[in-house]
C-alpha cells in the first residue's frame, strides 16, 4: 500500500514522533487519509497513552505541517520505485507476520525491499552463524540448506561474508529463492556484496532491509538485524553461536516466543527448549516447522545426544 508507506514515512520525518508512535497510529490508521476521515477526539482517545498526545494530534490535523512531510515522503516513494525498492508496512500483505511478534521497541516501521517481495509470505527458515564456524556445524547448515531448498522452503539469512555467502549461494545455483537481509539500508551494501544479492534476486529471492537507504552501517543495528531474521521466518537454525552474540539474543527471543528452534552446539551449549541438529532425521524436523501444512511429522523432544 503506496499510501500506508508514505504515510509512515512522513511520520518518520516529524520531529518528535518516534518508532513506537508511528506503529501506534499505523495500527489505527493505515493511511493519513483514514486519519483524517477520524474525528479529532477519538484520534486523541486511541493514542492518549503516546507522549504529548494532545500535541501530537494538533500537528497531525495541522495541513502546513504533515502536507509537506507527506511530499516529500511521496518524492522519496518514487525516487524508490525508478530503483526498483518497494517500501513496505505492517499493512501490506507481504508483510511477514511474525514481525508482530517483536516488542514495539525492535519492530521495524518500515522494510524495504529489493526483488521478489511476494517470497517473504512463503514458509521460510533463517539460519545464523557467526565465524568462525566450526567445520561439523557448516558441514550440517550446508545440509540443512539443499534439505530446505529439495523441499521448496525460503531460506533467511543475512548480508555479512562468509556464512551468509556461502548459504546465498547454494540457494542461488540452485535458482532457489532467499532471502537476504541486511544491518544497514541498502545504499550501504558492501560493493563486494552486491554480486550475491544480485543473484539472489536472479533465483526469484528478496534483499530486505528495515533501515533507510543511507543508514548505517552501525554495529547496534546488527541486534535488529538478527531480530527481524528470527521473526519473519517460521522456524530459525543456529549453528555454534558465540555467547552474547547478537544471534544468541535472536535464539533467545525465538525460545522464548515458542518458534521451533533448532541448531549445533557451540562452546556454551543449546539451551534446553532448543532441538539439536544431531542426525540427518533431525533436518526433517525443521522443514516440517518451516511448513507442518506439508509433513506428516509430530513434534520432536529437545535432544541433546551427540
């Protein structure tokens, strides 16, 4: 929804109106339109809890403050568009839903998207790693990839060398949709990056990014990054992950939401609610959480065996 996103956008822009504001309006009024068509006192009522509500509404009705905010979030809009990036809200149908799921605070406003947008609604898995990487726990993620791609699931993984590379690629030879997404807006992808998302996107897959265009890179917005990996997918594999990594904290928010969690043992351990990737029956289970429309397979028990 072109309208939803810009106004989203001129939002952004507003001084004073931040993340959780912006998700607060857009999840009452999914365009600026809808809001103004809202009688002034219910607008108030339905975000009374925001800071300096009252303020806050004079400035939405208020035609010589939003009118050009939301030019300029058109203009924006457009210039995106001719460069073939789409901006997505909470209200677009390809929104990935378990986005929801992430406290106001981590939940992006806003993705954008580079490619095949239509594969973030498809059943997918996110793997994390962080190098170095042991050789039995990449022996086992390179597994789980042509097991995921063999049984048409959308792999998620993010943007760094290495690991990342090495998953994207595997997808991509096999013309197998990705998706990509990265910790920083993508004016800011690595050069020697930019082969692999292309052909990412070749293979039918998506780079995403909840950052603007020219944002970052800054190492805290990799804990978001990591986030959103954990949020849109139905299921995430970590393999050895460092503690007090950023994918330990996405390990843990997924346990916590009772996503299906899988993955290698690193110096620390699994937690507990976490199912080990042991055997090569254990790949099964994790198609069947990414897709239990599709497998004839119950739950399995946490293991921890070697």
């Amino acid at each position: 929804m072109h309208e939803s996103s810009a106004f989203a956008l001129a939002l952004l822009g507003s001084d004073g109106i931040g993340r959780v504001t912006t998700q607060r309006l857009l999840s009452h009024f999914p365009t600026y339109e809808a809001l103004r068509a809202t009688p002034r006192e219910q607008v108030l009522l339905r975000i009374k809890s925001a800071p300096n509500a009252v303020a806050l509404v004079g400035h939405l009705f208020d035609d010589e403050s939003m009118g050009p905010a939301l030019a300029e979030a058109e203009k924006t809009l457009n210039m995106l568009e001719a460069q073939r990036v789409e901006v997505l809200t909470a209200h677009d149908p390809r929104w990935p839903v378990g986005l929801t799921d992430l406290d106001r605070s981590d939940r992006p406003v806003l993705l954008y998207a580079y490619g095949h947008a239509d594969v973030l609604a498809r059943p997918s898995v996110a793997l994390f790693a962080r190098p170095p990487l042991p050789g039995p726990a990449f022996e086992v993620a390179q597994d789980l990839v042509r097991k995921l791609i063999g049984h048409g699931v959308v792999v998620v993984a993010g943007a760094e060398h290495g690991f990342d590379v090495v998953v994207h690629k595997l997808c991509a030879m096999a013309g197998h949709p990705s998706i990509l997404v990265a910790n920083a807006g993508m004016g800011r992808i690595p050069k020697p990056m930019r082969p692999i998302v292309s052909a990412v996107v070749r293979a039918g897959g998506v780079l995403i990014s909840p950052f603007p265009m020219a944002h970052g890179p800054f190492g805290h917005d990799d804990a978001e990054r990591a986030l959103v990996m954990a949020a849109a997918a139905r299921a995430s594999a970590f393999f050895a992950v460092p503690p007090d990594s950023h994918e330990m904290r996405a390990l843990t928010w997924a346990i916590e939401q009772d996503r299906p969690t899988f993955g290698v043992e690193g110096e620390n351990g699994l937690p507990d609610r976490a199912h080990a990737l042991n055997r090569p029956l254990d790949l099964d289970w994790v198609v069947a959480a990414a897709s239990p429309e599709s497998a004839n397979l119950s739950s399995p028990e946490p293991t921890h065996e070697a």
